[in-house]
C-alpha cells in the first residue's frame, strides 16, 4: 500500500503539533476540542491540502502525494490514535 497524504498529531516540549505529510505545520490541535478538518485531494496534479475549521493551514496547500503513489486504483482512510474518528 502506498499513501497518497498523512496527518499526524504530535506532543513536543508542552506543544501540540499537526504534521501533514510529515511536515510540520504552523497549526495546533487541543485535546477534546472539535475540529473540522477537510483534505482535498487532486488526484490530476497528484498533491493534497488541508484545512482546519474551514481555514487553510500554512505550509499544507498543493503538497505532492507521499511514497511517490502515481498509479491509484483504491482510496481508504485510516483513523488511529488520540481523538481519531
């Protein structure tokens, strides 16, 4: 399987971090907090973006697909971890 994006939460030094597509971004998730988040995908130019909340996150716009996946025949997503789902 290849991935075509990644969002990870993370904790470093007291601060909450949101890496997308293991790049770290300039936006913050609060535990128990709700959050919308939308990932759109295009799969003509191959790149990914996201938003939280209905605001594009910096450093998350036009970001080429991970793993080098060019040739996708199935989408899934995958939930896990703290708050997922």
């Amino acid at each position: 399987m290849r991935w075509i994006m990644r969002v990870t939460y993370a904790r470093q030094s007291s601060v909450n971090l949101l890496q997308f597509n293991d790049v770290a971004t300039t936006a913050r998730w609060t535990r128990n907090t709700s959050q919308s988040f939308v990932i759109t995908v295009n799969l003509n130019t191959r790149k990914t973006s996201l938003k939280i909340n209905g605001v594009a996150v910096a450093g998350a716009q036009d970001i080429p697909f991970v793993s080098g996946a060019t040739n996708l025949h199935r989408v899934q997503a995958e939930f896990t971890g703290i708050d997922s789902g």
